[in-house]
C-alpha cells in the first residue's frame, strides 16, 4: 500500500489528544475574535478590499473547523470522559463565536459592499458570488438588519425559543424514562429473542430499584419501557393484542396531560407563537414562509400542493396495503384494524408472503465485495478511481482512499472509512464532510470526509478471520453515505461555503446519497457487490426476486404516514395565527381526517412528542424527506431510460450535480441534469404505485 498523497493534508492522529484539540480549538477562536475586532473598527470603503477581508475570514475560519472537526469526529466515534469534557468545553465558545459573527454590523457591511458593486460583482466566479449572497440572507434572517428595539426582541424570542426547545425534548424524554410496566408470561408471547433479550435487561434494572418485584418462581422478570427499540419489538411481535394497545396508549400520550409533570401542550404553543413573531420581524407572513426561504421549494403553497398531491395518489396503494391487513387480521382474532395492529399484521403479512429475512441475506455480502462493487460501480459511473492508501488513522478498524480521476489521473480527494460498531461510538451512520475544498489566498485543500457506519464487525473463526456480512439494508446505507460523500468530494467548486454539500438547500442535500441507493438494487449493481461468503456465488434469483417483491410492501401506508407528519407540520407553521394546544389538535384531526386510513384514537397527542419539528431543525421541513425522494427517483429516472451504467449519463450527473455543490441553487443543478422541473412520476413508479391510477 502507498502512502497518502501529501496534497491531501491529513491530520496526524498520533497527536490528537484531547487537550490538544481543545487548545487548538481555542487558539483559533482567540485568532478568529482578534480579526472580528479589527473588522469593528476599519471600514474598508472599496469592494476589493472588503472581499480581501471575507477571505481572510474564510481561511481562519476553515483552520478553526480543521480543529473542530477532529474533535468533533473523535467524540463521536471514540467516546470517552477526556474526549467529551474538551467537546463539551468549546461548545458554549464556539457558540458564542457564531452569535457574534451573525450580529457583526461591519461583517455585514463588507459582504453587501461587494454585492453591491456591480462591477466587482459580476468579475467574481458564480460559486463566490452564490456564497456572498447566502451570507447576506443569513445575516438578514439572523436579524442584523433591524432596528436597536427589534433587535432586542429577536435576541430576546431566539434564547426563550432555544430554551423551549430544550425543555420540550426533555420532557419527551422523562415521559419516556417514566413509564415501567411489569409483563406477564402471558403477555411476552410472540417476542423476539432480541426483544426478550431486551425486556430482561429492563426487568434486571427494575429490580434493583423495586426488589420485591422479584417472581417467586426465580424466572426473569420482564419490564416494557418507551424507548424505541422496546416499543418497535412489542408493536411489532407481541401477540397478546391488550398489551400492545396498552403501550401504544402509554407510547402515543408521551409528555401530554397523562403525564402532567411532563406536559408539552404550553410548550408547543409558546414555540409556535415565538416562531410566528420572530418570521414577521423578519417581514414574512408566517413561519413556514421563513423556513422555505432557504429551501429549494419556492413557497408553502408549492410544498402544501406537492404533499396534497402526493397525498391523493397515495390513497389507493395504501388502501390495498390496509386490504393485505385486513385479509389475515381475523387469523389473529381481529375483527377491526387498529393503530396497535398494523406493524404486528405487517410483520405476519410479509412472513407469510416473501419468506425473507435479511439475515439470510447476510452471506451474500460480505463487506470487503460490498465496497469492491460499490467502487466498480462509480467508477464506471463516474470515471473515477478510489485507492486504499496509508495514513494516520484514529483506530485499527478505519481506513482511508484516495480519489483519482481516472482521466486524467488526477488527485481529487478521499476519505475515511470507519465501518463497525463498537463501544464509545456513536449509532447510526453519517457522513461528516471534515475538510472541504477551498481555492484561494494561495490555499489548495482538496476535500476529504469521514464515513461512518455501525456494522456488525467481522468475526474470528478457526479458519481465521470472516469478513463482516451486511444486510441488504446495511448495504443501502453504505450506498446513502457513499452518495453524501461524492457530493462532497467531487466538488468542482473552491469555496468553502458552498464547496460539495455546504451550502446545499435542506430539501435538496438528500438528492446524491437517495439516488446513489438506487445501485444497490439493481440486478447489474448486485453482480457487483455480491458474492457468498463461503463460494463466492452471487445472490440467487430466488432471493434476488423475493428482495425485489418485498421492496414496496406496505409502501403506501407508509408514504401516507410520512405526509400527515409533514402536512400537519406545515399547517401548523403557515396558519394566519399561532394555534394554542387545543388549534394544534384541531389542525392535526383535520390532517388525518383528509389523509389517515385508520382511525386514530382521540386521546392520541402525537404532537407532544413530535421532537424533529418542536426541538429539532425539521420545523416547516418535514416535507423534506419526500422533496428529496421525489428528487433522487426522478434523477434515477433519466439513468432507466439510458442505460443505469450509462457513462455519459454518470458524466452529465456528476458535472451537473455532484460537482456544482452549493454554488447554483438545487432547482438549477437539477434543471441542468434533468432539463427540465422534476417530475412526480418516477417517485409513484419507484414506489410501486401505479401511476395512472391518480
Ligand atoms: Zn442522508
């Protein structure tokens, strides 16, 4: 194995000690003040020399993240005291810092000065332009533009909003941690071993706490809780129907007026009315028109019309869905569908009809073919080659590559791969763009990222080392990432702010890792990626066939479920006036009255726990996930029309989105790919639907 190209600039993990990224963390923050401070007191009065000073800003300000993204990374994927007191010892600096920057008048100043100069203007490449003007929205909806009194106010509505927030997830939280109920022997059947497994381990805690709960019979006590895992296990296998409607109650009346010391109903009112005050200081009409300003999507309307649409289509595969259910329901003693049967009926439905567990499907991928087809398959898509090469690394389980254009043997970029899970690591997967790719001031940084998973690592065996063996929806999941990572590696564009992902709208950025998910499903892509651990066959068509007919089940029920969310997110945000808990009901009932094929049970209040929109970054966005759904499938539209290993439609892909990044808006780079606005039809296709049926 080679050595890392040095252009790449890769930290050396050797030296990464906690304490040493907090002081270098700080050392640069003190740097990045000092420059604020000169900022307040010259006032440049030429273009050029403002936009000298943005870039100084820009080249300190991607040393600082160098730093904090070591630390950062670090603490997410190898987790200890030392690590997370340094983290959470610059949070409040970094913080700070980022207040001061969105405040800074004379900041300000220097960025609409370079707009405003039309001759220095138009010189200016299109990324820098686009970056100078998400800059000046950012400053103007972070309030810098109003008078001293509104300022005050915005101030003053931005920490009671953040203080809401936190609350309001705390709550969701206690609600969740409250709630312990015993089970009975009777009420476990059907459980899962893992779900057993589970309520065990909650039974073991409880009895330290409540020791004569302890059976007399000396078998294990079995305690249901809320979190999800539990609450998923229970829904899911168990066949005693009054137990599973009994935590879907508990479950679906979290931090409402059941557990008054919890309850978020004022909390959600108060957010709604300070979220709807802080979009009229700001001279928009509501909060949902606030939140779409900086979003792919032109206006509330276009995105109520999509959803709507979306909605109506979705009617009649979902109707078949609940059909499916119904079929078998009275198999179980079910005379009625209900919100507490649909998971447990699925489960039998499909059981009965495909016959296919994923973990069958384990043997057919091991990790090694996964990531040897996965890079086959971009390099035909996209001419590129990816080399494993040696560097510094933070543990013996990462890796990192190196990318080349395979054209022109050019060095692009790379990335860290970081695969397994284990302890002090984080769950899930993501992929974190740690150094983006910044030209200019005599600076060349070619962007690297990490990409994170939590894969079952590979096990020792007399016969030495199996590799690790994934799921058919762990390998989806390396596909998103690695599509999130060529966004961000790819990238045309020098600067940092709209280089690969940044700078990318929220309703977009989901586009390149949904699309690249498509290969993983393709009977071309799966000659590539699998290959049976033992005898190297790839999948078999019987498999291969139950995979794909498995693929869309329950699909519609699904998509229906995803729309009440985003639907009664956006009605609440976009109404003339903030709705008060009782408004929020009303708004939800008339939601799931135009969309829900089961009735939901009054006493339902799955707003109160509804965290993405009420202390998350989803508020007004839920839409998101369909938006860029609807995105991905019609790019992958264009591939099934010309061939999906089409070279020169990977080509037009990778110039047209990938490498354009955040430097033209997302309705832009998708124009240029796909010549015209998107289409929903691929997405109904992609889901299985029959699209005349609308
Ligand atoms: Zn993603």
């Amino acid at each position: 194995m080679h050595h890392a190209n040095p252009a790449l600039t890769l930290p050396d993990f050797s030296a990464t000690a906690p304490d040493t990224l907090q002081t270098a963390v700080e050392t640069e923050l003190v740097k990045l003040h000092a420059l604020l401070d000169t900022f307040a007191t010259e006032t440049p009065t030429i273009a050029d020399d403002a936009l000298a000073d943005i870039v100084r800003l820009e080249t300190m300000e991607n040393a600082l993240e160098h730093q904090w993204g070591l630390l950062s990374h670090l603490n997410a994927v190898m987790s200890n005291d030392d690590i997370r007191d340094a983290h959470h010892a610059v949070l409040p600096q970094l913080s700070e810092y980022g207040t001061r920057l969105g405040q800074h008048q004379q900041l300000f100043a220097r960025f609409n000065l370079v707009k405003h100069d039309a001759t220095a203007f138009n010189s200016l490449s299109q990324a820098r332009q686009r970056s100078i003007e998400l800059a000046i929205r950012s400053f103007e909806l972070s309030g810098v533009g109003l008078d001293d009194d509104k300022k005050k106010t915005y101030a003053d509505i931005s920490s009671q909003l953040s203080k809401l927030s936190a609350t309001f997830s705390d709550n969701v939280l206690d609600a969740t941690q409250a709630y312990k109920r015993v089970l009975t022997t009777e009420e476990i059947a059907g459980i899962t071993e893992t779900g057993l497994a589970m309520l065990k381990a909650n039974g073991e805690k409880y009895l330290a706490d409540n020791p004569d709960a302890k059976p007399s019979n000396d078998e294990p006590l079995y305690v249901a809780t809320l979190d999800i895992p539990v609450y998923i296990a229970i829904m899911t296998h168990a066949s005693h129907r009054p137990l599973r409607e009994e935590i879907y109650k508990a479950y679906s009346t979290r931090a409402s007026e059941v557990t008054p010391d919890y309850d978020n109903a004022d909390n959600m009112a108060k957010i709604l009315s300070l979220r709807a005050e802080k979009a009229a200081l700001l001279g928009f009409n509501n909060f949902a028109e606030l939140s779409i300003a900086t979003k792919m999507a032109d206006s509330p309307q276009e995105v109520f019309d999509f959803l709507n649409d979306l909605a109506k289509r979705a009617k009649a595969p979902a109707g078949k869905d609940l059909a499916q259910l119904q079929n078998i329901a009275s198999d179980y003693g079910i005379d009625n569908v209900q919100p507490w049967d649909t998971s447990f009926l699925s489960e039998k439905v499909k059981q009965a009809e495909f016959n296919l567990s994923q973990e069958t499907l384990r043997p057919y991928f091991p990790l090694p073919k996964v990531i040897s087809g996965l890079f086959a398959i971009v390099k035909t898509l996209y001419n590129i080659d990816i080399v494993q090469v040696q560097t510094s690394l933070w543990h013996d389980d990462a890796s990192f590559y190196e990318v080349h254009d395979a054209a022109h043997g050019e060095l692009i970029g790379g990335f860290y791969f970081d695969l397994y899970a284990r302890t002090g690591k984080r769950g899930g997967a993501w992929m974190n763009g740690f150094q983006s790719k910044v030209l200019s001031d005599g600076l060349n940084q070619l962007p690297v990222a990490f990409m994170v998973c939590n894969f079952t690592p590979p096990t020792q065996t007399d016969a030495g080392e199996k590799p690790a063996l994934l799921t058919h929806n762990e390998v989806t999941t390396l596909f998103h990432e690695f599509g999130h990572g060529l966004h961000h590696i790819l990238t045309k564009v020098g600067v940092p702010s709209v280089a690969g992902v940044n700078g990318v709208e929220w309703d977009a950025v989901e586009l390149p890792s949904q699309f690249m998910e498509f290969w993983a499903w393709e009977p071309e892509g799966l000659e590539l990626i699998s290959g049976h651990v033992d005898t190297g066959e790839i999948l078999p068509q019987a498999l291969l066939d139950a995979m794909l007919a498995a693929r869309h089940f329950q699909s519609g029920m699904m998509a229906l479920r995803q729309l009440e969310f985003a639907l009664f997110d956006l009605s609440i945000h976009a109404a003339d006036n903030a709705p008060d808990a009782a408004g929020i009901q009303d708004i939800l009932n008339n939601v799931r009255a135009d969309v829900s094929l089961v009735k939901t049970p009054e006493y339902n209040r799955f707003q109160n726990g509804f965290s993405h929109i009420f202390a998350g970054g989803y508020a007004a966005g839920y839409y998101s996930y369909k938006w860029a759904e609807l995105l991905a499938s019609d790019a992958f539209d264009r591939f099934e029309a010309e061939g999906v290993f089409n070279t020169d439609t990977g080509n037009a892909f990778r110039t047209a989105i990938l490498e354009a990044g955040g430097s033209q808006p997302a309705s832009e780079t998708f124009a240029a790919f796909r010549g015209r606005k998107p289409s929903i039809e691929p997405l109904l296709r992609h889901s299985g639907w029959d699209v005349k049926a609308a």
